[in-house]
C-alpha cells in the first residue's frame, strides 16, 4: 500500500551493519549449531551464573514456543542479519502457533516468547503467533524490568506484546496487530522509532495500570502508524488506545500517523463499561492525516515531549541500547 511507502523505515540512526557469525561467547542455534532448539540452548544455560550469556541464531524458521526464566546473568540473544539497524533484513523467525481458544489456560501461556529475564536483550529476530484472529495469541509475554528489543518483529492479531512487569524498551521494530496489540498492567515501555502496523480494526494500547500509584506508562516515542502491508484498513477505523483499566496511561509523541486513526484518537473500553474517569492519553507533536481531528474528551494534549528518563529513570543508559534510539 501506498502508506506503507511513506511510513515505512522512516528512523535509521543506527549504523547499518551485519551479524552473520556468533559473537565471542555465544553459543549458537541452527544449522552447524551446537543445538538445534532454541529452547534446548536456553536450558543449557545456568539460572545461577553471574557471568553473562548470549545466543547467537543462525537463519531459519524456528517451530517452537520459548520459555526463558529469571536469571541472574545478563542474556542476550541475536539473530543472523546483514543489517543489524532495523527489522527489515531479519532472516530469524520464532513461530509458534496458540490461543485461549486452541486451549491455552491464559494469556502467558499463548506467547511465542515467555520472557522473565530481567536484563536480557534481542537483536534481529521476529517473533510471530501465527495463530490469527479470533482470541487472545501472543507473540511476546515480557514479564522482567530491564528488557530491550532491538530490531526486533513481533507479529500476530489480538495481544501481540505483553507489557507486563518492569522498564522496558523496543527500538526500531515492527510490531503488528489488531487489537489491543500493546498492552499490560505495570511496565514501563518506551517505543522508539518503531514501525506499528494493523491488520485489523480495533485499538492499537490497552494499558491496565491497575491504581493511580501504579507506575506503569506507554510512550511511543518518534515512530509511525499505518495499515500492514496487503492489510484493507478503511479510514478513521483504529484507535490509538482504550483502557484496560481506568488508571490506563499512554502517550504518542513525535510519531506519524496514518489516515487508519479514528478522528477521535481514543476510545472508551467498550459502551457499558467506558473506564474513561481517570485515565492518562495524551499526544505531543504527532503529524500524518490522523493527527487531525477533535480529539476525545478525556485525552489531552501535552505542551512538550515526555523525556525517557521520566520514564525508565535517569539510568537508563547503563542497560539501553543507547544507539538504536532516535536522536
């Protein structure tokens, strides 16, 4: 589509580069790999370790659902790319196909990823629930602080990323859904110049910070909106947000949007039940065809751009991947 043209990659601050051999250290999955599983590579490694850990996975599809537990090393794990500034040359792909409705007992148990490493890292790789419409089917559940995703494609319908727990950042990624499609109840996220793509109608955050001191926030940061590729998204048909819970709090600055957003911007939860009384939406400096309109009455417009430290504290830069921020 001709929106995908004109969104499309639109932040490339990162310095282009490849990652077609393991790092020093790393142990490697895939073909001449010492493991074949990505999981059997995480269960090869110690929980109790300090010293820190990394996989390096070579190009191919990768059938399988990921558990990876706490830890006390930093884990890192990367993907075959010859272009480590974005998504858009990854060749890594994690699939797994689940739902509530194919049995899954909850949300957590549908993700592709089950991630609750605090301090853990992914460079390059797409993490897709290839499930589809119709139920709750996750391709990450990120449930520890100081989580980043880089360069990272997350692919699926309904509750594509869980925000859950922690201070978390995804920069200069693709992340694709329908429906509440970022989403959780106590993390602190940062989005950064990130391609968001629909590919179906609904509201694309459902944060649940679940009390006024709660400090869970959303803030996508210099990114942009628009319909996936072969996606028919008519005009004014998505939302940037509704709320998970009433205390919800998100914000979308600097990013462009697509004719896709709904005049209105924001959404209530649904008629009978609008949880709209005390919840945090707000934009600062958005542009596109669907920054315009008289937005809802219970959004607002900021004055100046949220800072990052407001958000994930001023040490951020001892565990973000400072270089794949937008300047």
């Amino acid at each position: 589509m001709r929106s995908l043209v004109i969104f499309s990659t639109l932040f490339t601050a990162v310095l282009a580069g490849s990652r077609t051999s393991a790092p020093s250290g790393c142990i490697t999955v895939g073909s001449g790999g010492k493991y074949s599983k990505i999981q059997d590579a995480i269960n090869s490694l110690s929980t109790s370790s300090s010293t820190a850990q990394c996989l390096f996975i070579e190009s191919g599809t990768y059938n399988e659902q990921v558990s990876i537990a706490a830890r006390n090393a930093p884990l890192t794990i990367y993907g075959y790319t010859t272009d480590t500034s974005s998504y858009t040359s990854n060749v890594v792909n994690i699939q797994h196909s689940s739902s509530q409705a194919s049995g899954a007992a909850n949300d957590y148990d549908t993700a592709t990823i089950q991630n609750n490493a605090a301090n853990s890292k992914f460079y390059n790789v797409n993490i897709k629930n290839t499930y589809g419409a119709g139920s709750q089917a996750l391709a990450l559940a990120a449930y520890a602080t100081e989580q980043g995703y880089y360069g990272v494609g997350f692919y699926g319908y309904q509750d594509t990323i869980l925000a859950q727990t922690g201070n978390q950042v995804y920069a200069k990624c693709y992340i694709q859904g329908a429906v509440d499609f970022f989403w959780g109840q106590h993390a602190r996220a940062w989005v950064d110049g990130s391609d968001i793509r629909v590919n179906g109608v609904g509201a694309i955050t459902a944060n649940g910070r679940a009390s006024s001191s709660d400090t869970s926030y959303y803030v996508i940061n210099k990114s942009s909106v628009a319909a996936a590729s072969g996606a028919s998204i008519s005009a004014g048909t998505v939302y940037l947000g509704r709320p998970y819970s009433e205390y919800a709090r998100v914000c979308f600055q600097k990013t462009v949007l697509s004719n896709i957003i709904n005049s209105a911007g924001w959404e209530v939860w649904q008629p009978s039940d609008q949880r709209t009384g005390d919840v945090t939406f707000q934009e600062y400096g958005n542009t596109g065809a669907g920054a315009a309109g008289t937005r809802a009455s219970f959004s607002t417009k900021l004055s100046a751009a949220i800072e990052i430290a407001t958000i994930l504290g001023s040490g951020y830069t001892g565990w973000v991947d400072t270089s794949y921020l937008s300047s």
